[in-house]
C-alpha cells in the first residue's frame, strides 16, 4: 500500500503539469491575438499624411496688386491639403491598391493646379508671369504620418479659411478667367475651338453609355443658359465649354476604371465632388469673359453639381 502511494501521486503531478501547460498554451494565444488587435488598430489609426511641395517660396516677387490674391490662394493650398488629409483618416480601409491615388491624391491635385495657376495669372497681370508652377501641383503620401512639405505655404495667406474658399469659388477667378487658357492648362489646350459653341449639349451627359452598367455623370447644360456671348469673348467660352465635356469624360472614364472600389459615398467623393469643383472654375472663367465687355452673368455656377445615372 505504501508502495502504490508515489506512483499515485507522480500520476497526479504529471496531469497537474499538462493541465497547467494548457492554461499557460492559452494564455500566450490569447495574449498574441489581443497583441494582433492592438497593431491593426494602430495600422487602421495611421493612414499617413499628404505631402506637397511648398509653392510660396518658388514664387517670384509678388506685386502689391497682386498680394491679397496670392495670400488667399496660398491659404486655399493649405485648406486642400488638410481637407486631404481629413479623408485619408475617414476612408481608412476602403478601395482597392489606388484607392488612395485615384480618390483622394489624384482630385488634390487637380484643385492645385486651378490655384497655382490662378496665383500665376494674378503675378502675370503687372509682372512677368511665371512658368512651370504647376509642376508643384502633385502631392504623395507619406505613409509615416509625418508632417507636411507644404506646410510653409500657409505663412503669407490671409487667416481666414472661408476667403480661401471664396477665392476657389470666384472672388480669384475674377482675375484668373482674364487668362482664360493659361488658366484652364492642358485642358484647354487640347479642346482648342473646335465647334465647342454647341458643345453644350454634351453636358447634359456626355459618354452616355460610357460606362455602361457603372453608370454615367449626368450635368446640367451650361451653353443654353449663357447671355449673348461677345465676339472678344467667343474662343474663350468655346474653349471653356469643350473643356466641360472633357471633364464629364473623364469623370465616366474613371466611374468605369474604379467599379468595386470604395464605400457608399465613393462615387460623390472621388469623381462628382472634384468635378463639380472643376466645373465651379471652368464655368466662373466664362462668367468673367463675357464680364470684360458685357453684363457679367451671375448664378452660372448653379450649374456646377453633376448626378449618376
């Protein structure tokens, strides 16, 4: 009986010990899951930032006339880019590998080159104006969450955000259309005056059946709703009207090139809210060229908002 008694009790040790080896397995798994947890939450929390070459210090001398539209414009670039980065934060996780690119980066930089340009029109008007600006346009992300190369840019701008805003939806284009296609860029360039006059018809939904089950951009028509158009003003809005539907194009191109990607609000905030931005300066150019020698038309940018089919 004494015999039997410590083979009893090194059975009992030896299940004690695999038991606690059981607990102990599970401890360690349940500790590296909650450790996974942690590190994707703390990937989920770090989208990174924009980064954007600073534009301030490669202007030239700025004139005085000129200074007030250049502040507001410079502080118009830092709203983009903190915009930019407010959307990285809140669409963490959504789309596909450019998602990043085609939503976010890609619109960032069409808006800067709107105001690079409109700040080198405003220099242009009393000065030599500036070439090459809008090779600053293009902004990267830095995946490292740091801060800002643009970030200087906000140094000469008038405080306040809402004339920023002002300066996008008109107040500089007063100034601005007077470059009419320096402003519009490569865009322009490109549409030439090639019967854009009856362009308009296209806006109500050029590339219909362009992108076929995706759906197509449908805009309102902005031809049938101008004045009488001077003749000093004709290859301006001509211009300016083929360059809408380019961008109506452009925009179905990319609904066809990005199906499947994103959340709900993917559509609005990667394609229609840029070119509704797009469309808000292209239809204040014509505004202001029919201005130089007529009644200059007001409410055109109502026009602007575009819908899916």
């Amino acid at each position: 009986m004494s015999r039997a008694l410590p083979k009893y009790n090194k059975r009992r040790v030896l299940i004690a010990g695999g038991a606690a080896a059981v607990v102990l397995s599970g401890a360690v798994i349940a500790g590296n899951a909650l450790a996974g947890e942690g590190d994707s939450g703390t990937q989920a929390g770090s989208p990174g930032t924009v980064s954007c070459p600073a534009v301030a210090g490669s202007l030239p001398a700025v004139p005085a006339s000129a200074q007030a539209e250049i502040d507001r414009n410079l502080a118009l670039l830092e709203t983009q880019i903190s915009e930019a980065n407010q959307r990285l934060i809140d669409t963490v996780g959504q789309g596909g590998p450019n998602f990043v690119q085609n939503a976010i980066l890609g619109p960032l930089e069409d808006k800067r080159v709107a105001t690079i340009n409109r700040m080198a029109t405003a220099i242009g008007r009393t000065a030599e104006k500036p070439v090459g600006l809008d090779a600053l346009a293009p902004c990267t992300l830095n995946a490292g969450g740091g801060g800002n190369a643009g970030a200087g840019d906000a140094g000469a701008g008038d405080a306040g955000a809402g004339d920023a805003g002002a300066g996008d939806a008109g107040a500089g284009d007063a100034g601005a259309g007077d470059a009419g296609a320096g402003n519009a860029g490569a865009g322009d360039a490109g549409a030439g005056d090639a019967g854009a006059g009856d362009a308009g018809a296209g806006d109500a939904g050029a590339g219909a059946g362009n992108a076929g089950a995706a759906g197509t951009v449908n805009c309102p028509d902005v031809a049938g709703s101008l004045p009488a158009v001077p003749a000093s003003a004709q290859a301006e809005i001509d211009r300016n009207l083929a360059l809408l539907n380019t961008q109506i194009s452009e925009a179905n191109q990319r609904i066809i090139d990005t199906v499947g990607q994103g959340g709900p609000n993917f559509v609005q905030n990667a394609i229609l809210g840029p070119l509704e931005d797009k469309r808000v300066a292209t239809i204040n150019r014509m505004a202001t060229a029919i201005g130089r020698s007529a009644e200059k038309p007001v409410g055109l940018d109502a026009l602007a908002p575009c819908t899916l089919n």
